[in-house]
C-alpha cells in the first residue's frame, strides 16, 4: 500500500444523514481524528439545506480513532467549536463514543466547552439513551402509552428548551 492510499485511509472522513421522526441529523465519522477535520465537520453541517437552529445533533463517534487525539489539538478543537455559539443556539448534540477510554477524553474536552457553548452537549455509550437525551419528551410519550395515561405538565428551567420545540428540525 502506498503512503497515499494509507493516507487516505486513515484520514477522518464523516456522513451526513436525515433523520425523521423524531427529526435530526446523524453524523458519522470514522478513521483518525483531527481537530481541524472535526472542525470542518460543523462547517459542513451548517452548510446542509435542512440546517436551523435548534436541530437535534447525533454525532456517531464510535468509529474514529482518537490515538492521535492531543491536548494541544482538544484546545484547538474547543476554541474552534466556541466559535459555532451563534450556529449552535438552541441545539441538542448527542456524541457517541465505543469505550469508556474515549468516552474519558471526550468528558475532559467537555469540561472546556460545555459551560461556555449555547448548544447543550452530553456524551454516550449507548446509543439508545444518546437518543432519548435528544427528545426526553419521548422517554415520557413511551411511558403514556404504556400506561394510557396523561403525564403531568413538565416545565423545564432552561427556557431555549421551550424554544427548541417550535424551531427544532424545521428542514
């Protein structure tokens, strides 16, 4: 194999795809991680016809090889993604990680940007509970129709919450 083929197997490459109902937008990534690439990646995203404000984020990290991952290029990653606040007001961002080793240097990069982002972000393993954090509605909705009965009046604290219903996904 040539150091190009090998290059661009091992560079990181990620998938955009449209999601309906409950509406969102899934993004693969695979291969080697880099900031500047992962950077690119919201770029992309913010680029997409279906984008706005408020559109729930899944984030498939589950394939990316994080072994090149550095401090230096987290700081990166983190000062560059700050620069996403006005695209990321209102938004949901579900990540997805394969072990608990990257699942870690995804919780040290979150320790950076999460109290200063406008986008709420939380991290996973799996991905059924990365999904219902993107619409906790929908963890209630399922235990109505068990039940067949009404839950009670939910108000959250976070008023873009509130917000994030009537914006969110509108593609």
């Amino acid at each position: 194999m040539s150091f190009t083929e090998r290059l661009l197997k091992s560079a990181m490459k990620w998938t955009f795809e449209k999601v309906e109902s409950p509406d969102y937008i899934r993004i693969v990534t695979n291969g080697c991680y880099s900031a500047d690439d992962y950077l690119q990646v919201f770029t992309d995203l913010f680029a997409l016809p279906c984008w706005s404000l408020g559109t729930a984020v899944l984030i498939d990290n589950r394939n990316i090889d994080l072994s090149t991952a550095s401090t230096t290029g987290l700081l990166r990653l983190a000062r560059g993604f700050l620069r996403f606040n006005n695209e990321l007001v209102f938004t949901r961002i579900s990540v997805l990680y394969s072990t608990e080793q990257a699942l870690e240097i995804a919780k040290g990069y979150g320790r950076i940007t999460d109290s200063r982002t406008t986008a709420r972000v939380r991290r996973f393993l799996d991905e059924k509970l990365a999904l219902d954090w993107l619409w906790p509605e929908n963890a209630v909705a399922a235990e109505t129709l068990k039940t067949n009965s009404f839950p009670p009046l939910i108000r959250s604290k976070a008023p873009a919450d509130a917000i994030v219903g009537v914006i969110g996904g509108l593609c």
